[in-house]
C-alpha cells in the first residue's frame, strides 16, 4: 500500500503565485522527508530535504513545512516561474529502512 | 563531477527476454539502490547493494536480480520480461557515512519497452 499519500495529483498556478503540495504518512518511523524534481524525460532531482526536528526549512523559493503531530508535510513553491513547472514527489524513510517511500506526485504547470 | 550515469537510455525487448541495465553511481558515493517507475506514478523500490550485497528488497519477484561491483557500479538483471516490466528504471546513489538516511541521487534512467 502507498505509504505516502501525496495531493494534489495536479495544479495549475499562475507566474508569481504559490504551489502548495501535501503528503502525509502513517509510519511514525519516518525521520527523512525528500522532495524531488522530475522533468519529462529525466531521473528525479533532490530539491529540498527536512528531518522531523525542525518544523520548516527555506530553500531560496522552496520551502518544507513538516507537522509530525499531524503527520503531514508540504513543500511551498514561492513566486512560480515557468521553469518550474514539472512533477514533484515527496518521499520518506526511516533509520531502519534503506529504500525511499515516494508519493504518487503532482503535476505542476506555471502559466506565464 | 560525473553525476549517476545509467546505459543504455532506452530499451525494446519482448516476453520471456531478459535484460541487463548498468548504472555507474556518482563520484564518492559507495551504495547503489534500484527503483522501477511505472508511467504517470512515483517510484517504487527494487533493491539496494552496499560493499557488493544486496542489503534490503522491496516487493519484487525473484526475476529481478542484481549486482555490484568493487568499483561501486552495479546491474540489474531481470529475466522471464512480462508486459507489467515496461517501466522507467531508475539507479539512485548515496554515499554511506554511518550517518543513517543520506541524501539519493538518481540517474535518468532506463527506459524499457517490453512488446
């Protein structure tokens, strides 16, 4: 089963706006949460990474909030670009378990 | 500084074939981990090897084997091809520090075609 649940599957955001995408887990085993980038016909590409002692963490335009409470985190794309635009998965693993566990994704387009 | 670097980039084969993909990890890095990407989904784990063993599975057949060489760089064989293998395949590195979760860098993958 999906360990990681990710939405939305996709998004359209104007040049300038704020992309918001969530996930969240069960595994409270989980102490690693990645972001990764994936254009069309490329390998996914780490973006941006927290641990579960800090609650956000700030990229130049990317951010990762992460509530372990909740068991939830989401990766804020500030002031989008049409560079942007792409498939985002986020991810988890714990100390004991070597693999990542990825989200389905989410498809973001930025209109200019 | 060489990145993942994965051969060949695309790859038609029919059932019941079998096929070998090779990845060399990135500079430094001494593990190497397997994931299959089904189109339109995220990634789902095969494998992983450190120090030439395989050190954890996920939920994959037999058919899916692997290897990895003393210079770190590693295969993955997958035999008896069924039309549900047409996937991305995906080789990730990272380098082991005893420091546990560090960060994978994945490769472009291998895109393979089963007809």
């Amino acid at each position: 089963q999906q360990q990681v649940k990710q939405s939305p599957q996709s998004l359209i955001v104007q040049k300038g706006g704020i992309s918001i995408i969530n996930c969240a887990y069960e595994n409270t085993a989980f102490d690693y949460f990645p972001w990764y980038q994936q254009f069309p016909g490329k390998g996914p590409a780490l973006l941006i990474a927290i641990r579960p002692d800090v609650s956000e963490k700030k990229e130049g335009r990317f951010t990762i909030s992460f509530n372990k409470s909740a068991k939830q985190f989401s990766l804020h794309i500030m002031d989008s670009q049409p560079g942007d635009s792409a498939t985002y998965f986020c991810a988890a693993s714990s100390r004991s378990d070597y693999k990542l566990s990825f989200g389905a994704g989410t498809t973001v387009t930025v209109r200019a | 500084d060489a990145g993942v670097t994965q051969s060949p980039t695309h790859l038609i084969k029919t059932r019941g074939q079998q096929v070998t993909l090779r990845c060399s990890p990135k500079s430094g890095h001494d593990t190497v981990s397997w994931y299959q990407q089904a189109l339109g989904q995220g990634p789902q784990f095969i494998f992983q090897y450190y120090e030439e063993e395989e050190r954890q599975r996920g939920n994959f057949p037999d058919r899916f084997s692997g290897h990895q060489f003393p210079n770190y760089s590693s295969e993955l064989n997958v035999n008896a091809l069924l039309l549900g293998d047409s996937a991305l395949y995906l080789c990730a590195s990272s380098r082991s520090t005893g420091v546990p979760n560090q960060p994978q860098h994945f490769g472009d993958g291998t895109r393979l075609s089963i007809l």
